[in-house]
C-alpha cells in the first residue's frame, strides 16, 4: 500500500542516511520502523510478550527473592 505522511526535514534527512548506510531502500527503512513502533505499542502484543515470558520464567516462589523484596518493601516509606 502507498501513503503520504509529512515528517520533519531533520528526521528525512537521518531516515536517508541511514537507509543508505544500511543498504536498504527508504520504503523499507519507514516500513520496518512503523512495524517495529506498531509491535512495541499494540497492547495485544505486549501482553502477550508478557505472558510468554511469565511462562518461560515459570511462577515459582523463589525464597531469596521473597525475603529480599520484604526488607525492601519494609525501608519504603509510605
């Protein structure tokens, strides 16, 4: 799909140099950046890259962890 945005002179200009130095065409460059903006900030995606991690790192108590958070949480104050 082709469109038309409007961006600041300054961030062509880097957008340009940087689509050369990368050897890629600036359609390219504005498509990988929209799509990697677009993943970062779609709540679907974030909670699912959430999720994903919770179940590698697993739900376990970790005893260490529980105590150090504890005398954390006690020196706050609130």
């Amino acid at each position: 799909m082709k469109t038309a945005v409007s961006i600041p002179d300054d961030v062509f200009r880097k957008a340009e140099r940087l689509a050369h130095r990368m050897k890629k065409s600036r359609s390219e460059l504005f498509s990988n950046a929209l799509a990697e903006y677009v993943a970062r900030h779609a709540p679907d995606h974030v909670t699912e890259a959430m999720d994903k991690v919770c179940a590698e790192v697993g739900l376990g108590r970790d005893e260490f962890t529980s105590v150090a958070s504890r005398r954390v949480l006690e020196q706050v104050e609130w």
